[in-house]
C-alpha cells in the first residue's frame, strides 16, 4: 500500500515549494545476508501501485518494479503458510562476496 512521508518539517516544505505530493508507492523493504558475502539492503515496487510514476523521494527504477500475479491454489498457501489466495512475483537477489 502506497503511503506518505512525513511533511511536518523541512521536507515538507520542500514538497510544497515544489508542488509535489508526500506519497511513496507501494514497496517491501529486504535485508539479505550471507556468510562470507556483502550485506544488501534493497526494496521492490509492486507494479501498477499508485505513485509508481511519481515517487516523492524518486527511488522508483524500473528493474525494482515487479508485477505480481494471485495464486489462488490452496495446496501451494499451505505450502507456503499463507492464505488462500495469495500473490507472488519472482525476482533475483545476487550478492557479492566480501573484498
């Protein structure tokens, strides 16, 4: 779910000055780690999500946009313990090893 930043302060008024709105587009945040690799922080945007276009902070590029698509199977809910239905994309995460 898309949602706002906070405009009670500097950035606020920035957004303003510059007639742009607060939101953020709808995203899950990842931290991947790895022995023997470098930590990553990353995110991806769901696709179609209000905002997409015009993140207020401009984070949105197009290869962290994934399309989701609703699994309505009971079988792979359990499997995966969620309910039934549910949506799932696929995306790689690739780390590197530490230097």
């Amino acid at each position: 779910m898309h949602y706002p930043i906070p405009t009670d302060g500097p950035v606020g008024e920035l957004l303003r000055a510059a007639g742009r709105h607060p939101y953020r587009p709808a995203h899950i945040h990842f931290l991947v780690a790895a022995p023997g690799y470098r930590e990553l922080t990353t995110h991806i945007f769901i696709g179609g999500s209000d905002y997409i276009d015009s993140d207020a902070v401009f984070a949105v590029k197009g290869s962290l946009v994934k399309d989701f698509t609703e699994n309505p199977d009971p079988e792979d809910a359990a499997r995966y313990r969620v309910q039934s239905p549910f949506r799932h994309s696929r995306f790689d995460i690739v780390l590197h090893p530490e230097s």
